[in-house]
C-alpha cells in the first residue's frame, strides 16, 4: 500500500477529520489497484489472441497456396478433358434431332393421326429412313468415353448430361416401339419421360417445356445445354475453382474454431 495515503488516512484521523474521507480515499486507491490488475491481464490476453491469429493466418496463407498450386497444375488437363466432353456431347446432341425433326414439326393431333387414313404417309416415310436402332448404340458408345472426364465435371454437368442422354435413350426406345406397333403416341404423354421432366427441370423449365404447340423438344434441349454451359465456364474462367477455395476457407476457421473453444 502506497505510504503516502496511509500517512493521509492517518493523519486524518488524528486530526479528527470525517470517515467519510478516509473511506473514499481507501476506495479510490483499491479501485485504482483493481483497474490497473484487470488492464494488466487484457494486454496479455490480447497478445496471446494476436499470436493465435498470427497463426492461424500463416497456415491459412499456406492452405490457399496449396490449393491454388494444384488448381493451376491441373487446368491444363481440366481443359482438354472439357473439350473431349463437349465433343462427344455434340454427338449425344445429335442423336435426338431426327425426333426434334418429326415432334417439333407436327402437332399432337399430327402424331397421333401417323399410320392412320388421316395422314399423308409422308412422315412415315421420313420415319422409316432413320436407323433409331444405331442411335440407340451411339448413345452407348458415348457413355463409355465421357464417364473418363467425369472427374474433371461438377456435379450439375454430369448431372444435366446423365438426364439429356437417359431423356435421348428413352424417347428413341418408344418411337421405336411405336414405329413397329404403327402407333406412335405424342412424347409428352410418356409417364417415363414426364417423370424425367420433372426431377431435372425447374417447375418454370418444366411449364414452358410442356406449354409449348411445337418446338418443344428443341426447347428443353436447348435449356439443358445452358445449364451445362454456364458450369463450364464457371470451371474455364476459374470461378469454380475460386468457390471451392473460399469454401475450403471456410471449414478450415470453423475446424480452428471448434479447437480454440
């Protein structure tokens, strides 16, 4: 305790001053005493918190490296495998554009009335010259070659894809079986391809789709090739790669954050 104060409480006292001094003096040094403890620990503590964060950003720093060595190290191989995708999805592409020819053209009253007294004979005709049959083995053959570059596509690529090729196959098999039959029903009638539609398509995808006189086919897909198209520029621009970094960040405060707690 510093002697000076005593020496004035004292003196105090003596003199027969009031308590009330000596006791405003006694808290006055004690508070100051308190304040001065307190301060002394926060500094400590704050310089403790400056070196974990020191820390933690110098690991950060060397994570983000990490990461953006080996996204610089594979873009090289990301690109050409992007290119051998889109090549071979051109020619899954391909593969539905005899149909988009014969149910983009003709209305459903039109597709329902092929085979029958009311129609002319001349989409049959267009019909009986396509080998749907080789469609169907292309579609097979493609998917062995893309399921390599699967590895090198986001989810929603490989997804889009699987649906338009599953879509493609599908209608093919029923115009086929129609064809044989000489009944060939409209595909938006198709319970299967209608199930498709919806696990794959928006509900306002799926609406402009299914509201559409003609042109229908081409219309979806069309929507699918955006869709693909906007992902691969997300992963040929970088942004793909910049998301999964900043996610990457993410975790790795929130795992640092769990153990400091």
């Amino acid at each position: 305790m510093n002697v000076y104060i005593i020496n004035i409480a004292i003196s105090t006292i003596v003199g027969g001053g009031s308590s009330i001094l000596v006791v405003y003096l006694f808290k006055t040094y004690f508070t100051e005493k308190i304040k001065g403890s307190i301060k002394s620990d926060y500094d400590k503590q704050l310089e403790v918190l400056r070196g974990e964060l020191s820390t933690s950003q110098s690991v950060m720093n060397n994570v983000l490296l990490s990461l953006n060595q080996g996204i610089k190290a594979s873009q090289a191989e990301v690109i050409i495998a992007i290119k051998n995708f889109w090549k071979n999805y051109l020619i899954l592409k391909n593969q539905l554009n005899p149909l988009i020819g014969t149910f983009d053209i003709l209305f459903e009253n039109e597709i329902k009335e092929l085979y029958t007294q009311s129609s002319n004979g001349n989409s049959e005709k267009i019909l009986s010259k396509i080998n749907l049959k080789e469609n169907l083995d292309t579609l097979q053959n493609i998917q062995q070659v893309i399921e390599k570059y699967r590895p090198f596509l986001n989810d929603d690529i490989w997804f889009n894809y699987a649906f338009l090729r599953s879509f493609t196959g599908r209608i093919i098999r029923e115009t086929i079986y129609g064809i044989e039959k000489e009944k060939i029903e409209y595909w938006k009638e198709s319970a299967a391809l209608h199930e498709l539609l919806i696990k794959r398509l928006t509900k306002d995808e799926f609406q402009f789709v299914m509201d559409r006189k003609w042109g229908s086919l081409r219309a979806l897909q069309d929507i699918i090739e955006q869709k693909i198209l906007l992902q691969l520029s997300n992963i040929i621009s970088g942004k793909a790669a910049a998301d999964n970094t900043l996610n990457q960040a993410k975790r790795f405060f929130e795992l640092t954050s769990k153990e400091r707690k």
